[in-house]
C-alpha cells in the first residue's frame, strides 16, 4: 500500500521489503529467499539497519516468518506453473518483487498485481526508474477498494479470464478485515473456474500462538492498535477452514507456521526460525 498523503509506500510494506532484504544481509547462508530488488524499490534512509522494528533481536523471528511465507508462496507458484495453471494473482502486492526475480517462473504465467492506485502507479514508475518496466505478462491492477471498486471486475478488465483456473495468494491481509469482509473475498474466489486455488494467510488466536512466542505476539498486536491498524480478525484453523468451506472451496488445508519451519529452517546452526501465530489456508475449488 502507498500512503496517498505523501507518496510513499506505507510503513508495513516497506518493513516487509526491509526485512527480507536483511535477511540476505545478516543471516547465515543458506538463504531462504534472497530479495534485494525489494531494498532497491524502497530506497530507505542509509540508516535503516538500524531500525528498531528492522533489526532488534525481538524481530528476528518476525524477519524469519516473513521470508518462510515469501518462500512458501514461490514454491507453490512454481508448482501451479508445473501443472498448467497460466494466471497468478496478488491480493495487496505492495514491494513484492518474485516477477523482477524469477522472470523464468513468473514468464510461465500472466501475473497480476492488485493494490490501490497510489501504490500501482507508485510502483510501476520505480521499476521503470530501476530497469524493470513491467513486460506483457505482469498486469499492475489499481483498485480503490475506499471507493467500493471490485477488484474482480478490475482484474477482467486488466485481461483476467475468470474461465481458467488461478493462483490467487493474499498475505498478511486477513488480520486487518471484518470476517464478512474475508468471507466476501473467499466467495469471490472460490467463484472462479474449477482448479482455483487461494492461499491466505491469517493470524492465530492468541492463545493458540505458542507460548514462547506469545509476549512477542501481543507486542505487535498493541503496535497495531497505536498505529491505527488495528487487528480486527483472528482464527483457529478450523474456524478459518469452516468459513472457506461455508463460502464454496471443497478442498481446504491448513499448513502451519512450523511447517514452513520445518521445511526452510531445518538444520540452521543460527537457530533462525519464523515466530508461530500466522499460518496459511490453501483452498481449491
């Protein structure tokens, strides 16, 4: 997202960018992702690194489930890509950059960037202004959700063919919506052609979270609320599980936060490891 005030992009997208970018910086190889276009698309003060919210040892697990998901929804673009699915959407794709980095997976698809329109235009001028004007297959899709615009509508206009299945993917997103609002979005999904899968994430209720991770969770959750975004929605995995299905998915799975552990962190001599508390619904219609 960009704040439309001044410009620039809002302080949780770019944290997301930082993050992923010192991950490549400060942590030991191997890297579980490297993204340094998304450093070069923000374009931080020369002091960032040392930003508390960036680089404090209370964030480093934070950084690392940032990357695991980051990591985590490539893998799976890559296999949707392997079995024939062509178009890839972003829900709120603010400094995302998997199109400037893996143009030979992302080529394979029509990819589509949705965000409001400071944010499009935002971005679309700084990849030009770093070497990476947008080719054919990336669409930058602006949509003023403040203004009631349909992002489906939007995406169909943008050359989507909602007759052939997708790879729809909303990150770090939930949290910050009524639970009408989420289901509204799952029912627009699950309405797309058969073969549709969407992969979303969502916060856990607190008491779900486990307890070494907890203090940390609710620290971020009072950030929230002082910064005027606060969390409006958490779930169990089988509350999230039961609206996807009440909403029209047939196949739901939930992958947690240490399965991502499991597979991107395992063997670290750093003991790096993502936080629990956020972790993924994949649903296919």
């Amino acid at each position: 997202m960009v704040d439309n005030r001044s410009g620039v992009p809002d302080s949780t997208a770019v944290r997301v960018a930082l993050w992923r970018a010192l991950h490549v910086e400060v942590d030991a190889p191997p890297h579980v992702l490297d993204d340094r276009i998304g450093l070069r698309l923000a374009d931080p003060d020369d002091g960032w690194r040392d930003r508390p919210d960036v680089s404090s040892p209370g964030v480093r697990g934070f950084r690392a489930a940032i990357v695991g998901r980051a990591r985590f929804i490539e893998d799976l673009v890559a296999e949707q890509a392997d079995h024939g699915v062509d178009q890839y959407v972003l829900l709120g794709a603010g400094l995302d950059t998997f199109a400037q980095r893996e143009p030979a997976t992302a080529s394979r698809m029509r990819v589509f960037e949705v965000d409001q329109p400071a944010t499009s235009a935002w971005k679309r001028d700084r990849l030009r202004e770093l070497g990476y004007p947008p080719p054919e297959w990336l669409h930058l899709v602006p949509v003023d959700f403040e203004a009631g615009q349909s992002w489906l509508d939007e995406l169909v206009a943008a050359g989507f063919d909602p007759d052939r299945p997708a790879f729809v993917v909303s990150t770090g997103v939930s949290m910050y919506l009524t639970e009408a609002a989420t289901a509204a979005t799952l029912r627009q999904v699950a309405g797309l052609a058969t073969g549709t899968t969407l992969a979303m994430t969502f916060l856990l209720r607190t008491d779900l979270v486990d307890e070494v991770d907890r203090p940390g969770y609710e620290y971020v959750q009072q950030a929230a609320r002082a910064s005027g975004t606060p969390f409006i929605s958490l779930y169990s995995p089988s509350d999230i599980a039961a609206l996807a299905r009440a909403n029209g998915f047939r196949d739901v799975r939930h992958v947690p936060s240490t399965e991502l552990g499991d597979r991107y962190f395992a063997g670290r001599t750093d003991g790096l490891r993502p936080n629990t508390g956020e972790d993924f619904l994949i649903a296919t219609t």
